[in-house]
C-alpha cells in the first residue's frame, strides 16, 4: 500500500487517529486476524494452513461444525466453497445419521487443498471499478468479485429447500442479488441527483379514481347488486346498507359486482402486499373483513393456487406415486408387442417420412416399417395425404 500526504491529511481531517505505540514500520506484510497482507495482495496465514492440514479427521457432528468454522472463515478464498461442502454440511443437519462416505472423505481432502493451495487476492481499490460473475445450478449460487482483471473475492452458497423449485431465471436473479448483498460496501452505484420539482413544468395532471370508487361505479351494473340496493333504499333488505359515499354494504362490508377487471385488482393487490403470505386461507379472512362478494372463498383460493411463487414453496400433496409394476413374460413369440414411432425424418423417394418400430417382447425381434405421416387434421377434416392425394393410406402389413 502507498499513501501521500493528501490520504494521510483527509485521516487527520476525519478526526482518524491511531495510537504510535501500535504502529509497525517498513514492513513488507503484516499478519492480521488469519491474514497477510502484502503489496501483492492478500493470502491465507500460513499457521492457519497448518492448522488444516492438521486437522484429525472428524467423527462426531460437532467435529464437522468446527472444521466448516475454519474452513468457512476463508471460504473467500476457496472457488465453489458451498458445492465442495455439500456432502460435509449435510451431515450437520437436524435428525442426519453421521455416515462417513466416500464423498465426505472427498469434500474434507479437497478443501484442505484447496485452503493449502489458496490463490492471493488483491486488494480492493476504491478509485477503479468493480467487476462481479454470478452463475447459479440447482445445487447452490457461486460469484466472484474481480479488479482489473484480478480476483478481490469468492463467494457461494448452497440452495434453500425451496430455492430449488426456481425456474432457471430466477436462480440467475437469485445469485445477483446474492452478490450484491454481501459486497455492497464496494458497490456504491452512481449519486443520483434529484431534480427539484417546482424547477419543472407541470406537463399534464390526471386524477385515477380509487379502487373503492371503482367498486362503486362497477355496483351499478350487477342486477344483483342493483336490486338489494332498491331494498336497501326502502329499508326492506336487512343485511344490506347503504354507506354515506353510495357504496352498497353487507353486513359492514362493502359489496363487489360480479366485474372480473375489480375482482382481480382486489386480490391482485391483497396478495402484493409486502407483509402477504401466499396462504389462501388467510387471503381470505383478511379480505372477508373489508369486501364481500358471493363465492368469494372459492374465488380467493383459485387466485392463490394459479401464484408461481405458491406453486413452487406450496407443501406437495399429491398422492405418492407407487413403484414400476413390470409386465408379465409372454408364453410364445409374437404374442405381446410393443410400438413406437420415429416421426419428422427427411422424406424418401418414395414419400416415406416415418417408421413404425415394432418388437416382440419375448424375443425382442424387431421390424421397422416404413409409414407416411397420417395425422389428423381437424381444419380440412382429413389426413393430409387424402387432402393430397384423394384417398386413404394404409399400413403396407395389412
């Protein structure tokens, strides 16, 4: 590290000092917390390394926590920590027997080379920019921060048990947003000035009615709806009110028409809520305090279950498939067989563009006939080779 005299005096000028009892000079590299620093960059103390390669090989649970605390302490300097770890960190999990395997065998060897073998990192830069790779796979996210071409850091962590039901883009934007977190105290971004309002010509200024005035106007064109708020009037119907802004009550809770345009921005911004909760159930009473409207229940729960993000954490509930049942060995040749099709292959001489595979099961002979396509189709109401040809083709076999 290099300093002038401008970095020192902006020290001084925010009030930074440091004790010169505890200053060291003309060093080459210093030690700190597992750590040397040097002008190369930084790197793994060597008493640490020494430490690992030490290391007995674990044989209870609590053995692994400790070695995955040391090793995870420099995990900055290991390249896809989280997937080398796999094997090792899932024996740390709740109600896990402790078995040994070959792969745990393996993830220990290697991060112990990989520790011993640590590459020097150079040291981050303020004044130039910052560079982050961030991949993702259905086992964990792994990123790296770069400098000029140089790595700064290594980061990575394994999936979360709904994390692995994301689509491919979102386990993408998951490890962005990963990277992001963890180095955002090197990843200012640009100062974003506000411009002053009164500065800028007001250009056009419209006024959208309220959701409630929407449900309202909407009460207006259910016949439903019309017809209890006649009652209402003439005080005839009893669990129906009408409030002082003309909305249209059932029992305190203002009524919804029949419109799908309002019914789906009530239960698209209930469930948009910050603080929402993907439960249907609860959608649901939450909503029944303040609107009503008829088959509401049913309504609310088929909005949730067509949610991508309920889809993919929602507990299964499927019926557990059952094991392959095999099928029974044929007494005499010929007597079971099985088919298949190799369709939209290139057309022969003589128009022939599938073959239809046919086996024996007992003595796995096999025939490949060659066909011509024969599909159906709906629009003309025929095969497209008697739409070309003006009659029926069929199988060469029969």
């Amino acid at each position: 590290m290099e300093y002038g005299c401008p970095d020192v005096l902006g020290y001084v000028v925010s009030k930074l000092y440091a004790k010169f009892a505890k200053f060291e000079f003309w060093l080459k590299q210093v030690s700190f917390l597992g750590h040397v620093v040097s002008k190369a960059g930084v790197s793994v103390d060597p008493a640490k390394i020494e430490v690992v390669t030490s290391w007995p090989r674990p044989s209870i649970v609590s053995e692994v926590r400790s070695f995955l605390g040391l090793a995870g302490y420099f995990r900055r300097f290991v390249e896809d920590f989280s997937s080398i770890a796999t094997p090792l960190t899932q024996l740390t999990r709740k109600r896990a027997s402790f078995v040994w395997s070959k792969a745990c065998e393996y993830s220990f060897l290697n991060l112990e080379h990989k520790l011993v073998t640590a590459p020097v990192l150079t040291v981050p830069d303020g004044s130039w920019s910052f560079l982050i790779y961030s991949d993702a796979s259905k086992k964990g996210l792994g990123c790296v921060l770069m400098q000029q071409g140089k790595v700064v850091a290594y980061a990575s962590r394994q999936l979360k048990s709904h994390e692995q039901n994301y689509p491919t883009y979102d386990l993408e934007l998951a490890a962005v947003v990963f990277a992001l977190k963890i180095w955002r105290h090197y990843l200012y971004g640009k100062a974003n000035v506000v411009a002053d309002a009164l500065s800028r010509k007001l250009a056009q200024l419209s006024m959208q009615p309220t959701l409630r005035q929407k449900i309202i106007v909407a009460q207006r064109n259910d016949p439903y709806l019309v017809e209890k708020r006649c009652l209402a009037k003439v005080g005839q119907a009893v669990e129906f009110s009408l409030f002082s802004d003309g909305g249209l009550l059932f029992e305190r809770r203002l009524c919804v028409s029949t419109d799908n345009a309002v019914k789906t921005e009530i239960l698209t911004e209930a469930h948009s809520f910050p603080f929402s909760m993907h439960l249907g159930t609860k959608m649901y009473h939450d909503l029944k305090r303040v609107y009503w409207w008829r088959n509401m229940k049913r309504e609310v729960a088929e909005f949730v279950n067509k949610c991508l993000v309920y889809q993919q954490v929602k507990a299964p509930r499927q019926k557990q498939a059952g094991l392959l049942q095999p099928l029974s060995v044929s007494e005499w040749k010929w007597e079971n067989v099985s088919m298949d099709f190799i369709t939209e292959l290139l057309r022969t001489l003589r128009g022939f563009t599938v073959i239809w595979v046919v086996v024996d099961r007992l003595t796995k002979l096999a025939h490949f006939i060659p066909e011509k396509t024969t599909y159906f189709q709906a629009t003309i109401g025929m095969a497209p080779f008697k739409a070309l040809y003006g009659k029926c083709y069929r199988s060469p076999v029969f």
